[in-house]
C-alpha cells in the first residue's frame, strides 16, 4: 500500500510540450465570440479574433489551467491535459447566461471538457442527466455567505426548508427536501458520504464557516444520481471544495464579521496558487461564537481546513483535513403557545426567546476530525480510475439536567419509588467511521459507464453516566452508568451507471445498485444485549433526457427529461432498539429479550426498511438571457419512517414509525431572467401534496388508534417559494430575496388550532470592493446582510403543542483584506 501511495504521488511521464488552439463559440446558438481573453496559468496568452479563433504559445508543462472570460459570459475554467504534440485543440463553449441559474431539469451545464478528476462524480448531475436538481455556485455562495450554518444557504433552492434551534442559523441547523427530514436526504463532500452510520443525521455544526472553502453546491431533488452513501429518498446534497492550484492566485484573505445577538467571526485563509507546476495548498482556520437569538444557545466554534493538490499529466491527487471543536449551550426544546402569545411574563419578547434549558452546564462538547484521499489517474484517453479514502473519528459528550428523577430508572439495585432526585446525566459518544469509494469511468461511442463501489466501517461506543444526584444510595460510585454499550456497522455496495446516447438529443441513464448493511450491537455492560440485522437492497433506475429543439434566433434551447428510480433505507439504528431509553430495556420490557429480565439477543419489535418508487417528469426552455423550467414528481413510498405524531425523545430525536403507504407529490418551477448584464431576477415555486395513504397511529391526547389516511404530513409546508433580485456594478453588489413558507402541521392530525401559520421573510445583501489600494493591498471588501428585514414575526416548525421560534431582524456585517 505505502508502494502504491508513493507511486501515485511521484508518477510523472515524458512531454516535449505543446500550444494550444482553438475556437470559442456561444453556448446557445454557436457563434463565434470575438474578444475572449485565454488565461493559462494566471497569464493571458491570446484574445480570441472575429471568427472566435485563439493560439498561444508553446507550454512545457504536462497540464495547465485554462481561463476563458469575455463580459457577458459566465468565466469558464478548466484543467487541459496537453497532447504529446505540437499543438493542442481545445474548443470552448461560453454560457452568455449568468452563473447560478436554477434549474428544474436542470439545465445549468458543467463544462464539456474539465477534467473528471476535480470535481465530477457519480453523486453529480450534468444537463445530460434525467434527473432534477439546482446549483448553487461560487458567486452565490460569496454574496450570501456570513458564516452561518450550511442549511441556510440551500434555502433560496426549491423544495428545502430549513431551521435552526437557535432561531438565527448557528449552531444545530436542520433541513428538508419534499418533506423529508435531513436523515433521509443523501450528504456528499468531495463524494464522501457524510451521513452518520448509526441515526442517518448530518450534523451540519460539525461543519462551521465550510461555505470559504466550497467550489460550488449541488441540491439533487428526489432519488437523482446517487448510488452509495446513505439512501437519497428526499434529495441529496453535493458539496465540492475547492482544488488548490487550480485556476487560483498565491493570496492571505482575513475576514473579520459581527452581528445581531453579539455574532462575530474571524477567519484567516490561504492558497499558494500552481507552485513549481505541479503542486498547490490552501488553509483556513476561523473562530465563530454567537450568543443566539433564544436565551442560553450560545455556540462557540473552531474550524479549520488544510488542503494539497498534486498534478501531472495522467494523476490528480488531493489530500484534505477538515473539522473544528464545538461548544453549544442545548436549545432543542420549542415553546407553547403562552410563550408565543406573551402571557408567561407580559412581555412577548422576552417570552418568545424562552429556552427551558435553564442550567447552565447543559451543554454539548463534540469534535470530529475528518481526513480524506482523493487520487485520479487517468489510465487511458477515456479511462480514469478514482479512488477516495476517508476516516472521520469523532468524540464528545453532553449534558442534561433534570428534576423529578426516579433513580429506579439509572440504578440497578433501587426500587421503584425509592429515590425520587435531581441529577445531571452525562451522554458521551466516541466513534469511528472509515471508508473507501473506488470508481473506474469509461467513456465509449455510446456514451459513458461508471462502475463503482462503497466499503464503510463504522464503530461507536456509547456511555450514559450520572455525574450528580441530590440523593444517590450509599456506596453509589461517581459517574454511575446508566447505558454502557458498542454498535457496528458495515456497508457494502456496489453499482453500474450508464449514461448512453441513443441519439444526437436523446440520452438515457440505466442504473444499477446493490447494497448490504449490518448494524451489531454487542459489549453491552449492564444487560449483555446483543443485536445482529442486515439489511440488503437491490435498485435499478432508468430515465431519458431528449432534446426536443436545438437554440436558434426564433425559439429557445428546449428539452424533456423522466425518469423512473427506487430506493431502499434502513431504519436508523435506534429505530431498532434503543439502548439509551430505559424504557426499551430488559427491567422495563423483559418479554423483548432472549433471556427476559437478564437481557441477551433483541427479540422485541423493529421498525422495517422504508421503499420508495420515484417518478419525474421535466421539460427546459433555455434562452439566451433566460430559462425556465418546469417539472412534476411522484414519490411513491411503502413502509415510510414517519414521525409518530409530531413527538419527540428526550433526546430531542423525533419518535419514528413505519406508515403502510405514503405519498409525496407536487409541482416545482423555476425560472431566471437576465433583461440586462449584471442584472438578474430569478424564483422558484414548490406546491406540495404530501399525504398518507394508508396509517393509524396512537393519538397522544386519546390513547387511541386513529386513522391518519388522507391526512398532511406534520413539519411540512404545503408551499414554498423564493424570488429574487440580484445586480452588480462595478464594484458594488446587491441582492434582495424573498422567502414565502406555506402552513405546516406540528403533527399528523392536521390540527388547524395547532399548525404553523405560512409566513414571508425578506433579505437583503450588499457589497463592496475596492481594489490596488495604497500598502500593496489588493482587495478589501465589505458587505452586509439583513435577515428577516421587515422584522417578522414567525415560527419555523412545530412539533405536537411546542414550536421553535424564528429570530427577528438582525444584521450581520463581514470585512475582509486580501494580500
């Protein structure tokens, strides 16, 4: 292995060098673009003439970065592997529409001719592709980025809904895609699963300030292109970083911001550029506390990144380190309605911000480092093999205080009754997940085929101390257990995927998935329970994408996609048993156990592995300074992990169970405009109908079972939608966004004296730059943002008579230097 490790990072090949030509045409009708600047290297080298024709010089190097701007057009940037010849022909097709359009279809192309072995992957869509999803690229990242929580970015992309514990998007941060909750939406970064092995969930502030260090954002609705990881039912999420030395400069960024309910942030952020023409680094380390918009939810956050790239002439490799120490104070309960109205107190303000997690030591302590190892090596002109290793080890703990505690329930040896105390409890997690994800891509007459695979470790040890109570019985030790447990799991997968083309405008992508996942749960210190589950899966998807006409003067660039997808998910592991809850355990419930009150092998009941059946249908119209984009989805879902009435542990994990038939569908449009350069108004609009078809669950006031068919899903907005406007002069930037958030339910019942009233919030974003100032500084930049700019008044989610309040007003102010 250490041979081979070697051998990748040394492998260089004999080259005499080469110039490059060719032609620079508009993507939408194919005309030539006069004017083009041709930068390789960071160093302009040609202008394009009237018939869109560039030649350079000779270059020595086996690759280069090639940049292609003209006004009008989104840059282009690629990494051209030179041909062992003396000139090289590389052809680019410029997009005159603005970067970052939506799309519904989706129609916002990657570039033709970049490298695979950067930043595509299987978890990717092109316009090719059958499916729908939307970008979210650099420039919309740079303008509405402050350093709050990843979720909130995605919020302006049809289909998301998000919210935060803290009511201002720092700190534990939550989505939803078509209504489904964020451990059933599939999480990439660089193609690496981040979804946790055992709960499914993403926890996104393990992830603090990583928006400075994204290339650009994929949202994927419905099962889409992902073939591992965990199961993509709602969506999935693809983040990519960025490449040091690819296309960047040698430069030191330091960004200071502060805002609303005393929010500050400092970053410090590096990138070396292409350095002996082969190698390149970057690096951030930032610091990030705010006190929180709900009382007691402050957070305090370290993160860092480090980055290397290598390049030759057939390899690319990448070595990457993340993470960062986080501190949060618990916030995840919601309020009742007396809080909401002002009755508590008298003053509404102060009420609304109430957090009943009043002690002070309260508070969650986790770190999880992570590690990664991509390499590319292109054997062939249409053969690349890629292999990424990754291992994530994560520890932390927190803390729960509680009252009226009967000790029956934490110590063995006490009877029911006998110790009724006051106690912190300490919950402490230390794991480790390890991976591999290998993929060979062969591109053919007939299209391309990937063949690929996912091997993934995981390991947990749980514990469950009390650290204090006001009565504990005599001889008690310190940090009593009260849960003391290991859990593993193993993934195996494997998948074909093909993306023929049947024709000039018609594509197809036939897919094939076979999956195996074990959950063990063994070492468990005070019961000796024992669980053993596999759950394996076998998912084929096909879909079509034809292009119905090609762009010319007289109508637009028009296509129709559909495809057909299914998936399988394995409950969570908790879902199963769940070890933490005295109530699951052998003293509670002996007749779910092997050997009864003794514990042993898990007899009790499970919940099953969820099936969904996706269908999608699509059509894109692509003008010049405009699109617009329409598509229809059907989710059809058996055995559906739905929340159990809107309750929640205390844990602050929603209640699971499974629903007989359940069925997700609806409309999305998006649609963009550019009347003029630098001037684009875009938006997009989700009608949802989100419903069971077949479920009874235990009504929580009645105690009885009640048919919920026909019935919304609770934590489900019937609608949403964004609209904005964005501009830049010269220097200046502006951004003004709209968010409309429809009804939702806090449980299935559809309550209507319980639900979440629809509301509208406003933002806006400003910008300046100035450039070449005195001192040799380059750049400095200010900009703001004003979230929730009329001031208001709303509620995020609820969940049964309890709602997690959003904040008001708030403004949030980034200053950054760049030498």
């Amino acid at each position: 292995m250490r041979f081979v490790f070697v051998f990748l990072l040394s492998f260089v090949s004999a080259f005499a060098g080469s110039a490059l030509t060719g032609v620079v045409t508009d993507w939408s009708n194919g005309r030539p673009v006069e004017g083009a600047t041709v930068e390789v290297d960071l160093e302009e080298v040609a202008v394009t003439n009237k018939f869109g024709r560039y030649e350079t010089k000779n270059f020595e190097q086996e690759s280069v970065v090639v940049k292609v701007t003209r006004d009008g057009y989104s840059p282009y940037t690629a990494i051209i592997v030179l041909a062992d010849a003396d000139q090289t022909e590389f052809n680019v097709e410029l997009k005159p529409f603005a970067t970052g359009a939506e799309s519904a279809g989706a129609y916002e192309e990657a570039p033709k001719y970049k490298m695979d072995d950067v930043t595509v992957t299987t978890t990717r869509a092109t316009s090719d592709y059958p499916v729908t999803f939307t970008n979210v690229d650099r420039e919309t990242i740079d303008r509405t980025s402050f350093g709050q929580d990843l979720p909130q970015l995605f919020t302006q992309t049809p289909s998301v809904n998000t919210y935060s514990d803290g009511g201002n998007g720092f700190g534990y941060s939550y989505l939803r895609l078509r209504g489904f909750s964020q451990n059933r939406v599939g999480v990439y970064l660089n193609g690496i699963p981040l979804n946790d092995a055992e709960s499914h969930e993403v926890f996104w502030i393990d992830l603090p300030d990583f928006a400075e260090d994204t290339q650009d954002m994929q949202v994927q609705r419905g099962i889409g292109s992902s073939l591992y990881g965990a199961a993509s039912l709602g969506g999935s999420i693809n983040l990519v970083t960025k490449t040091p030395g690819l296309g960047d400069r040698p430069k030191l960024r330091a960004e200071g911001m502060y805002g609303t309910w005393n929010t500050r942030r400092a970053s410090l952020q590096f990138t070396t550029g292409r350095v002996a023409k082969k190698y390149g680094y970057a690096g951030r380390l930032s610091r990030m506390d705010s006190d929180g918009y709900k009382y007691g939810s402050w957070v305090k956050m370290w993160s860092y990144y480090m980055a290397a790239s290598r390049f030759s002439g057939r390899h690319t490799t990448r070595v990457i380190f993340y993470g960062g120490p986080e501190k949060t104070h618990l916030a995840y309960d919601g309020v009742t309605k007396d809080y909401l109205e002002g009755t508590v107190t008298g003053d509404k303000e102060k009420d609304r911000r109430y957090n009943s997690f009043t002690y002070p030591g309260e508070i969650d302590n986790f770190f999880q480092p992570h590690y990664e190892l991509h390499d590319t090596w292109r054997v062939l002109d249409n053969v690349s093999v890629d292999n990424s290793l990754y291992l994530f080890r994560g520890d932390g703990y927190y803390d729960q205080y509680r009252t009226n505690q009967d000790l029956y329930e934490y110590f063995n040896d006490v009877f029911a009754g006998q110790y009724i105390v006051t106690l912190l409890r300490r919950r402490n997690i230390a794991e480790t997940d390890g991976g591999w994800v290998p993929r060979a891509t062969w591109k053919h007459k007939y299209g391309q085929t990937v063949f690929g695979a996912e091997l993934r470790l995981h390991s947990a040890h749980h514990e469950g101390t009390v650290q204090w109570a006001s009565d504990l019985p005599p001889n008690s030790d310190p940090d009593e257990h009260y849960y003391d447990y290991r859990v593993a799991k193993q993934v195996y997968s494997g998948y074909v995927h093909n993306l023929f083309s049947i024709s000039d405008p018609l594509n197809a992508m036939v897919d094939l998935q076979v999956k195996s996942q074990r959950y063990q749960m063994k070492k468990d210190v005070l019961y000796d329970v024992t669980l053993d589950q596999t759950f394996s899966a076998f998912t084929p998807r096909v879909g079509l994408n034809y292009r119905l006409f090609e762009a010319n003067e007289a109508r637009p660039l028009t296509l129709v996609y559909g495809n057909v997808s299914l998936a399988q998910r394995e409950p969570a592991f908790r879902d199963l048993y769940n070890a933490q809850d005295f109530y699951s355990s052998p003293r509670y419930a002996p007749y779910r156990f092997e050997n009864g009150y003794s514990g042993g092998k898990y007899v009790g009941p499970t919940l099953s592995d969820e099936k969904l059946i996706d269908f999608e249908f699509g059509a894109i119209a692509q003008w010049q300074r405009a699109h617009l984009g329409v598509n229809y989805y059907r989710m059809e879902l058996t055995d559906a992990i739905v929340t159990d009435n809107g309750q929640l542990d205390d844990l602050g994990n929603l209640l699971s169970a499974n629903a007989d038939k359940v069925r997700h569908q609806g409309l999305e449009i998006v649609g963009a405009v550019e009347p003029v350069a630098n001037l684009k108004f875009s938006g997009n609009l989700a009608l949802a109908d989100h419903r069971f078809v077949k479920y009874s669950e235990v009504d929580w006031y009645t105690y009885e079972l009640t048919s919920r068919d026909g019935n919304r899903i609770g934590q489900d907005p019937d609608y949403l939608a964004n609209l904005q406007v964005t501009h830049k002069h010269g220097n200046f930037t502006f951004g003004l966004g709209s968010r409309f958030v429809g009804q939702q339910f806090t449980d299935n019942s559809e309550d209507e004296a319980t639900a979440v009233k629809s509301y509208l919030l406003v933002y806006l974003d400003l910008g300046y730059q100035l450039h070449n100032l005195p001192g040799n500084v380059p750049l400095a930049e200010l900009r703001m943002h004003v979230d929730n700019l009329f001031d208001t008044e709303y509620e995020t989610v609820g969940y049964g008579d309890t709602y997690i309040v959003g904040a008001p007003r708030a403004v949030y102010t980034t200053f950054a230097v760049e030498l």
